[in-house]
C-alpha cells in the first residue's frame, strides 16, 4: 500500500460508520456500514429486509468521535432515521435524527461521477465486516480496508442508453460490507456502494452452513445515489 493511500484512508475513514438497532436497551445489533456524504449516511436497503417497524426506529450510526495515537478511535452511536431510498437499486439514505458530529461537514466523503469509471480502475473499499463477530472475539469495533479494481460495469439492460447499475469489484467483500463506500483510490472520490458479495457452498464442510467467498463482489453506481440526494 502506498503512503498516497495510506494517507487518503486517514482522510475518509472518520465518514464510514456502522449501523445498527437495539434488540433491547442495553443491547445493539450491527448490520451493515454506510457512509457519511452531504450531511446524511448512505447505505442499503437490504440492511432492513428483516426490521420490524419498531427496530427500524431504533437504527443508530456508529460514529468515529476521536482518533487516540495511531491505532485507536473512539465510537459513539448516534440515532439516525429514514430520508430516502431506492429499493429495486437497493439503496438507503438515512439521516441523523437528533444530535450530529460536530465537524459533520468536514468529514463527509466526495461522490464522484460513476459515468466516468471504466474497467481497470482500480479501488478500495472500508466498512465494517464481520462487526459482530470480532467485537464478541474481543477487538471491539474494527474498520476494515480492501483493495480491488473495476472488472465489469453492467447496465439496466441491454441497451447502452439505460443506466450504469452494477459494478463488478475484483476482491472479497464479506457479510457487513453491504453499503461502505467503494472510492477511487486515485481522487479518493466515492464512485459506488458494495451491495453484494458473491459466495458459494463450502466445499470443504459441506453439511455446516459454511460459505466461501468468491473473488468478485458487486456495488451499485454512485450516481444512482445522486438521484436520491436530489
């Protein structure tokens, strides 16, 4: 990795949070991540399929408050609400519903033009995977950044007129991913949301509900988000 990136993650990272609900008072369930972008957080839909109306109004953000020394930050969930969204594009803008961060429009990410991506480009992208499972194996809320590159771009059909509505991301995206930011890893611009990562049966241990990531994952364009911030 090299020090540009290392210093653009330094740059993005307080603008990805972790979104959840409470199952009860004292507890919290992660779902996904999203990202912070003109003030509001931009996820997925799909991080809701399984809400009832009353988790749905227990959703909150994980924000990054404070960043102590190198290698450790401080987090505060933050309730947010419902602004829009898009479910056939499976996509999700919520925003803060009572207090925001402070430095709120400082910290949000830079959206690009997803007309302008092609394949070949390469990306990174940082969310929090697997959240549950390594806070309960004791490492608390962790930020995980991949690299990858664009692969393929799909449209809304076959005719070249319809909307770009799939980018095919040549890296592992794992179950928690869904809804980080995909980002240029030139301009560190954001030009897509990780909504999908591709996995098959074990193959291994076959009759446990095991599986394997396979090296592709799929987010959908940026610009398709634009359309919902309009």
């Amino acid at each position: 990795m090299s020090q540009n990136l290392q210093q653009k993650i330094k740059e993005v990272k307080q603008s990805i949070v972790a979104i959840g609900f409470n199952p009860s008072p004292t507890q919290i369930t992660i779902l996904g991540s999203g990202f912070i972008s003109n003030g509001k957080i931009i996820s997925c839909t799909h991080l809701l399929n399984s809400l009832s109306e009353e988790q749905v109004r227990s959703l909150k953000a994980s924000v990054l408050v404070e960043q102590v020394g190198k290698d450790l930050e401080k987090y505060k969930w933050m309730p947010i609400k419902g602004y829009k969204k898009d479910v056939k594009d499976d996509l999700a803008v919520f925003e803060f519903s009572q207090e925001t961060p402070e430095n709120i429009e400082s910290i949000g990410l830079t959206l690009g033009d997803s007309e302008k991506v092609e394949i070949g480009q390469e990306t990174y992208f940082i969310g929090f995977p697997y959240a549950a499972q390594l806070i309960n194996d004791g490492f608390g809320i962790t930020l995980v950044v991949n690299q990858g590159m664009v692969s393929n771009i799909k449209r809304d059909g076959t005719d070249v007129a319809l909307k770009r509505n799939w980018f095919i991301i040549d890296a592992i995206s794992n179950p928690g991913n869904s809804g980080c930011p995909v980002i240029n890893a030139e301009t560190n611009e954001v030009i897509g949301v990780m909504s999908i990562s591709f996995r098959t049966a074990s193959q291994t241990v076959k009759e446990l509900d095991i599986r394997e990531p396979m090296h592709i994952a799929g987010a959908k364009p940026i610009n398709l988000v634009k359309e919902l911030l309009k």
